[in-house]
C-alpha cells in the first residue's frame, strides 16, 4: 500500500498536478509518526510512510498547511474524511485546492496497549496481517494485532470514505459498531458516580491543549480560550474545576460537528477519554433528531443548526447531572 | 463613568405587599454605578413618570433601572419616559419583581431578596447598555388566513372590505369548515347551511380574497409586516381552471365504495368528488387512496366523461410563495377520537355516534337525506340516550381537562329538534352540569326541558353494552335520585369533547407562535389582547384560541380582521435595533448562524484581511442584513468562536448578569 501511494504521489508531483503532498513521516521510532509536507519526489522517497501507525487525522493538519494559490493531495484514510466533509461543510478548508486520495485502513495499532504489557526499549515494530512483531533490546515479542489495536479503531464506524477524488484499494462500507456501549455505561451511573468519575479523569488535565490542537472541529479562527474578551477565557481558569469547564465547553462547542474520530484521546498524553463526552452528544442528538453522522455529506444540515418539524418539544429532553 | 437611577415600584400592593421595597430601594442604591435610587406607588403613573424624568435631567442619569412589572407591560411606557427626558429608550431596563417575584413568593424576606438580585442584575446589565436607534420596515399590504371555516371566512371578508388583498389558505378541496357539516344552529335553529354558505358565495366572489383550497403552509419566514410564506397546493388531478363543477365524473365514476368523509364516513362516495353542492370552489378532486387509476393505472373513465378535459392524473403538488404583512390562524377544531372511552361502546356499535355524526345523520345532505334513522339496520330510533361531557372536564389522561363549551347547547339543540320531529321518541340527556351562558341560551335550555319534554338526568353513564337484539343497555347513575338507572336504547350519542386541529401544532412551530398544553394558541394577553398571539404579526381567530361557539367565533373573527387592518394601514413598521453583527476578525465563516437563522438575515462576504506577517488573506465572513434581522440571538448562540453578538443583549451583558445573579 505505501508503496502504490508513493508513487502515485510522486506521479502527480511530476505532472505538476498537485505541488504538495500531505502525507504521515516516520521520525525516530517505528511507532512515533507524525503529519507532514512532502514537496519533493526525494523527500518522499527518504520520508513517507503508511503503515499501522498512521493514526494522525490529516484533516486538521491539512487545514492547518492549506494554501489557496495551489494544489496539495491529502491522503485520507476513512475516519479522516468524515472529519474533511465536516471541514468543506463549514467552509474551512478551500476543496478546490485539495486532491484527495482515499486509502483503506484495517485498524491502527496503540503502543500504549505495548508498552503496558510491560514493552521496554522497544526498537522497531512489524505488522503483518493478523501478527504485530514487537523487536525490543530485551527479546521479541508476537501479539495478535487485535489485542493491539486502538479502542477508536475496535469501535470503527466506518470503512467507507466520505470525499474523494481517487480510490487507492476498494470502497469499504460504513459498519456496525457498540461505540455507544461506555457511553450507555456512564448513563447507568447515579449522577454523583457520574460526577466522580469525570473529575477523577479530567483532574489530570495538564491545558496542554493537544486536544484542541488536534480535533478537526476545532478549527475557530480565534478560540474562545485565546480571547479575553468572550468572557470563557477566564471562566476556564477561575479554580480547581477549570479542566472540567474547559472539556465541557468544548464538548458543547463541537457538539453537532464532532464525526468521532477520535483524536482527542489519542492525543491526550494524560490519557483521558475526551471522546466520551463527545460520544455522549452523538448519542442524545441520535436520540432526540434521529440517527446522525457529521461529516457523512457535503452541506449536510445539522440538527442541532436545523429546524424540522418532528423536532422534538424541549420537555422531552431528559434531566440528568448533579 | 455610569449614573444610573433606580426606580422601585410598589405597584399598590401588587409588590409591596410581598416585597420590602425600600428595603430593595436601599440596597440597589449601593450597588456600583448607582447615583439615585428611590420608590414609588405607582411608577407607571404620571407622578411616577415624572418622578424618573425629573431624577434623569438633576442627576445626568445616563441609564435607569425600573423594578416592576413585566417587561411586556411598561417596558415601552419607560422607553417614552426616558426618551422625553432626553435619555436614549434603550438606556431603560425593567427588572420584573411583580410577575416573576411579589406574585409567586408568599414570604416577604424571601421576596425581598430575590427582587433586590433581579434588580443587581438589571443594573449590571444597564451598565453595559449603549444607546441605540430604531430604524423603519415597510409593511406588506396582504394578509393571509390559514383555515377557511367560519372563522377564516369572516376574517377574510373583513379584511378585504378594508381594502386589502387576503390569502385564504383551506387544507380540505372547500371552505366551510365544521360548519358547513352542521345542520341547524342554537339557539335560533336556523340551518347553517343558509347562513354559511352566502358567505362562502362572498369569499369566491370578492375580488381581493384568493381561496387556496386543498392547500396548506408548507413554509413561514421573515417576521411582522414582512412574512414569506410557501403555500403547498396538493395535487388534486383536476385542472381548476378548466373544471366547471359540474359533477358527471362523480356520478360515472367506478369507485363508488369510497367513504364519504364529509358526511364523517356514514356513507359512501366516489373516489373523484365534490364534498357537497355548495361546495366552495365548486371544482372536483381525486381521492388518490382510492383512485384506480392512480393506484393501477386503470380506469380513466372520468378523464372519459369530462366534457372540459379537466382532468389529469400526472398534476403534482404546486408551491406557491407570497409575502404577507399579518398572517391570521384559524385553524378550527375536531372531535377528539373516542378509543379511550370504551365503556361507551362507540367502535363496538354503529349506533353509538358522536353528535357532529348526529348533525349528518339529521341533515338533508347526510346519508338518510334528513330522515333519522339507526345506522346499523336504517330503523326510526325511539329512544335515544345522550352522554354529555364525554372527554370534557375530564382530569385522567384520556379527554381534556377544559370545558368544550359547545356541547351543552347543541346536546339541547339536538334533543329539541328530534322530540319536535318524532314525538313519540323519547330523549335522555346524562349531564354533570349544564352550562348555558350566553344571550338567550337559558331559555333555550329550558324550552328543551319544559315545553318537549327532554329528560334531564344528573350523573355519568358508566357503561353501554350493544344487545343480541340490536339495542343498547345503557347503564347509568342519577345523582339526585340516588338511583341506578338502565335504559334500553336504540341510539347512543356522544357528545365528544372538541380538541384543535392536529395541524396546529407544526404551525404553530413555523410561526413560532406559542401554544398552551391542550395545543390551543395563546394569546399575548388573556383579557385585554384576546386576538393577538405574543409574535408580532400572528392573529388568531375561532376555536385555534380556545372552545367556542358560532357567534363568539364570528365576533373573534371581525376582531382579529380589525387588528390586522389595523397594522395593514400603518405606512411602516418601527424595526427593532437590537439586531446581530458578527466580529469579522474572529468569524469563521461555517455557516451555522445562517442555518439558525429564522429570518434568513445572513449572507457571506469573502474579505481580505492582513495577517501578522504582513501578508493578506481572503475569508469568508458572516454578514447580517439589519432590516431582516429580528434580535432573535438563535445566530449567537449558534456560533462557535463567539462572533456573533446581539445589540441590546450582548453575552458581554448577559455574563454580566449571570454573574449578578452568582455574586
């Protein structure tokens, strides 16, 4: 696969088609990879990569480098184009300036799950279909890809992508998930349970705004955090419960908008579950308008900025917290 | 710096009663930026109005605090106060003490307290009013009326006697409504029809009414003086303009086991029909559930017979936009359905009936051409039980908690009109009490008792039990006796309680029109603005507001008119100034606000803006036109980054009063 999308990269590059690529670089581990802008077939060829750690969403990133005066190919993989959808949607990003490339994707491997099964000095990791060959200085270790994998990836919602301009591999399918299942769990809980249990995680929260830095919802030209004058700024900093605010109000900030990829979690290095609060959403704005993924569609109508007549009344939505 | 008054209301003792108000008067005065701060009787009053713009000129008040009643009340009164003083009117903030205070808070410290927060919070939020200016809208010279009974007629023909060009939109194929089902009318037993019908004949013939019949709303934007709305013209397969109403497709028509809805399904129709011969306009529609040739693709015998070629099965829906400056809402009602009233065997015998089937089954036009008879086997009924109140005043959840208001009276109608017509049957009447305010009802009432010999009794049925032999054992209580009594019956009659129109609702959703819990609209006040709904621009007329009779109907109906000629005249509206704007340098330019917009007051502008680094980049950013902004804040709530922001209400203000009330 990294191999077809190398050279089809470097294909457009020569017929001036796109003048950059948007694309994952390895850095020094096997497993630490990070977005990056390729603008030459050389560089490419040292640098590019597309493996089982490719976790990244490059739609941020993409909005993050876009330039207007010329064209740049993004490879998407299925989450991502949910989350690039959302963006055109929204106008974030300029499509006329992007070639997008779909590329499949089985399921991203989480080193944490590695190192937490006692993986030290790990030097290089190998996956190979349902094997994850783990090469440390201390000896080699085989794990079954699944026990490895993401839990954004063990709840897929989708093999399908959302926009493209050419397929790498075939179209997959939107699939069945149980994503809802923790979120079904903190609904079981009494509300002061419920209380405890996310000030016992946000309390770790560090601000060190990986989270905002790294969801493509999060794309405000200014953030109500960075502006003094939204009167939150200050809000989200008045005592101890300031991570909590600071969750909350970005969880109802991007409520209608979040796709569930994921990547609040994923980079969160105080591994807090952020996409939960979000999944919270999804499943009440579910439950209240009717089944609804952002970033399905270009132009889609949110529900929560849209107005139907089977709306339901403000009396049906329940009451809940402390 | 800030100078504000505040000026505390007694309001007799509507809030003195409850509310310490020089205690509140006290403490406000010591609230930052306050430089007078002082009580009165009645501040309403000239004396009262006075006394503000007195404290205005001697101390340079650059913004004053009225508490006191609703906003709703005297909000525009102090306005004009301030503004007579030389104040800007929206340098004024009422805090409400009275309706949201003194007369829900029985214990006075309690109440104290609460009025001096809500009067910190007004004073936190007229610190960061700033002076704004009203502008003018122009007013769209047309009306339109949703819902062509004899409320939606009278209103229409009212307003285009003023003058102006009215819309009445009907959801079935004619106008009428409910009473063109009626038979005769109380208390003067004159036949609706006669009474009803020249004025159906005067909405087709005046020039300024345009019957949209068979059509509905579909759509409701812009606001008072400039509605946009969409009306949906359904399909009926039959060219209007070509059709004469002349009714040969109707009689050639294969389908003839349609049910009749207009006679409530008590008989049979073709599937292409005219409800009835005065119908209004007199133009035939396909039932498209029953159409073969809609359904099958065979038949087509009408598009055979029609000598006009009006016919045509591929018409689809048509969608018609208009603009209207006032728009009424006539809605009507419907008798609630009776499946929860078991005990009373209505879906168990056909001779169980509700009454408006009564007025069909005693009507010329009805299935029987005015000949009473059973419906299960077409007898002469000779006894006849009517159950009053069945679902009215009936606190469980299955009827209405309301009084339907109709049903004694017409109970009294209908037991008089058969005990004059067939002597020799005899009428029953169960009621919980009768009820019969109004000009000459009593004695109609008590002509049905005293001179044809209609038997009264006080107390409930509990149970009608259909017989092998076609009868109906109807088991009762007579309260006043104390006696259980059994009636066999041939007939049974239900006087159903009467519910608004299931369309209501949605409509209501679209005009954003408030509704109370029985889904009657409210009105924006219950005694002195009984015909105006609390959105600028909607009317209500008839049943849509609450139960009524033919005549109040009908008075609404001239008054709602009245009110709507009323806005028509004026040359231009007063718009409000307490519109949006968005902060370019933070807009994102997703379209979220446009997508709230009710109003459809947001467009987008690609800008250039200088970055940091000296370079220049282009965005697209959110623009409110001010003329079609209402100030409804959907737009501020709905932006991300915190752009949008309301004049007037500003989130800068409304933190500041969120943090007034948590000081």
């Amino acid at each position: 696969m990294q191999e077809v999308m190398k050279k089809r990269a470097k294909e457009l590059l020569a017929s001036g088609e796109v003048t950059r690529v948007i694309g994952w670089k390895k850095n020094e581990f096997d497993y630490d990879i990070t977005p990056a802008v390729f603008e030459t077939a050389e560089a490419i060829d040292r640098d590019f990569v597309y493996d089982d750690f490719c976790g990244p969403n490059l739609s941020k990133f993409t909005f993050q480098h876009q330039k207007n005066d010329t064209k740049t190919l993004v490879f998407l993989k299925p989450c991502d184009t949910y989350s690039m959808t959302q963006m055109v949607t929204e106008h974030r990003v300029n499509r006329d300036a992007l070639y997008i490339i779909g590329i499949p994707c089985f399921g991203k491997i989480d080193i944490e799950k590695i190192k937490a099964d006692g993986m030290t000095g790990i030097l290089s990791v190998t996956s190979e279909g349902a094997d994850v060959k783990v090469h440390t200085l201390y000896g080699d270790k085989t794990y079954v890809k699944i026990d490895v994998m993401a839990e954004r990836c063990l709840a897929c919602k989708s093999k399908y992508h959302t926009i493209y301009d050419e397929l790498i591999g075939e179209e997959g399918e939107v699939m069945e998930t149980d994503r809802f299942d923790q979120v079904k769990e903190l609904e079981a809980m009494t509300p002061d349970q419920r209380f405890e249990f996310w000030r016992g995680e946000l309390s770790r929260c560090i601000r060190c705004n990986a989270c905002r830095n790294a969801c493509p919802a999060c794309t405000c030209e200014s953030c109500v955090f960075d502006n003094p004058e939204s009167g939150i700024a200050q809000k989200a900093a008045a005592d101890s419960f300031e991570e909590n605010m600071f969750h909350i109000i970005r969880a109802f900030h991007v409520a209608g908008r979040c796709t569930d990829c994921g990547e609040c979690s994923r980079v969160c290095p105080q591994h807090i579950p952020l996409h939960l609060l979000n999944r919270k959403f999804i499943s009440d704005i579910n439950g209240y308008y009717g089944e609804y993924q952002a970033g399905e569609e270009v132009g889609q109508r949110a529900p929560l900025v849209n107005f139907t007549k089977e709306d339901v009344e403000p009396d049906v939505v329940a009451k809940g917290g402390k | 710096m800030q100078k504000i008054g505040v000026f505390v209301c007694h309001c007799g003792t509507n809030i003195a009663g409850t509310v310490d108000v020089k205690a509140v008067a006290e403490a406000l005065g010591k609230e930052p930026g306050v430089v007078f701060s002082t009580e009165y009787q009645y501040m309403c009053s000239e004396a009262g109005q006075n006394l503000i713009k007195d404290a205005i000129k001697n101390y340079g008040l650059t913004g004053i605090v009225v508490c006191s009643c609703s906003p709703r009340m005297h909000e525009a009164t102090f306005r004009k106060t301030a503004a007579a003083a030389g104040l800007n009117s929206y340098m004024v903030e009422i805090a409400n003490i009275r309706e949201q205070c003194s007369w829900i808070h029985k214990d006075v410290k309690v109440a104290t307290e609460k009025a001096i927060v809500l009067g910190r919070t007004a004073i936190a939020k007229v610190a960061l009013n700033t002076p704004l200016t009203a502008s003018e809208t122009p007013v769209v010279k047309r009306a339109l009326v949703i819902g062509g009974g004899i409320a939606g007629i009278q209103t229409a023909l009212d307003i285009a006697d003023a003058g102006y060009e009215v819309d009445l939109v009907e959801k079935e194929p004619t106008i009428g409504g409910k009473m063109a089902q009626i038979d005769k009318t109380f208390p003067t037993l004159d036949c609706a029809a006669c009474i009803l019908t020249p004025k159906m004949v005067d909405c087709a013939q005046n020039e300024k009414i345009h019957i949209y019949a068979y059509s509905e709303v579909e759509s409701v934007k812009g606001f008072v003086g400039n509605f946009n709305v969409t009306i949906k013209k359904k399909a009926r397969f039959v060219d209007e303009t070509k059709c004469t109403g002349c009714g040969i497709c109707t009689e050639k028509c294969p389908m003839k086991k349609t049910p009749n809805l207009f006679n409530l399904g008590l008989d049979n129709r073709s599937a292409i029909y005219i409800p009835f011969a005065q119908a209004i306009p007199k133009i035939a529609t396909i039932d498209a559930d029953y159409c073969n040739m809609l359904k099958n693709g065979k038949c087509g015998v009408c598009s055979k017979v029609c000598a006009a070629g009006a016919i045509d099965y591929k018409q689809q829906d048509q969608y018609i936009e208009q603009q209207y400056g006032a728009i009424v809402v006539a809605t009507g009602f419907n008798p609630i359905k009776l499946d929860n009233y078991s005990e009373f065997a209505y879906n168990e015998s056909p001779d169980v009936v509700t009454s408006l089937e009564l007025e069909r089954l005693m009507n010329a036009a009805g299935p029987n051409g005015g000949t009473l008879l059973r419906p299960s086997d077409k007898t002469h009924p000779h006894t006849i039980v009517f159950v009053q109140c069945v679902g009215s005043r009936d606190t469980t959840d299955c009827g209405k908690p309301y009084c339907s208001k109709i049903c004694c009276m017409y109970t009294a109608k209908h037991a008089m009109l058969i005990r004059d017509k067939y002597p020799d049957t005899e009428v029953y009447v169960f009621y919980m009490d009768v009820r019969t305010p109004g000009k000459n009802f009593d004695e109609f009432y008590r002509r049905a008792v005293e001179d044809y010999g209609v038997h009264y009794i006080k107390g409930m049925v509990g149970k009608v039990m259909p017989q092998p032999d076609g009868k109906l054992l109807v088991r009762g209580s007579d309260l006043l006796t104390d006696e259980q009594l059994k009636i066999e019956a041939d007939m049974v009659v239900l006087a159903a309680a009467i519910e608004p129109d299931k369309t209501a609702r949605p409509l209501a959703t679209m005009l954003t029109a408030s509704m109370d819990t029985n889904d009657f609209f409210t009105e924006a006040h219950p005694k002195l603005r009984p015909v105006e709904s609390p959105t600028a621009g909607i009317f209500l007329s008839g049943v849509c507001q609450g139960p009524k009779d033919i005549p109040e109907t009908v008075a609404q109906a001239s008054a709602a008119a009245a009110k709507v000629i009323g806005l028509l005249a004026k040359p231009a509206l007063k718009s409000n100034p307490c519109t949006a704007h968005s902060d370019e340098n933070l807009c994102n330019g997703c379209s979220s606000c446009e997508r709230v917009c009710p109003y459809g007051a947001i467009s987008y502008v690609d800008k250039e803006f200088r970055m940091p680094d000296r370079t220049t980049k282009v965005r697209r950013v959110a623009s409110v036109n001010p003329a079609v902004c209402q100030g409804c804040g959907a737009c501020t709530v709905a932006c991300p980054s915190g752009a949008m922001d309301l004049s007037g209400f500003s989130n800068k203000q409304i933190m500041a009063e969120v943090d007034a009330i948590c000081r």
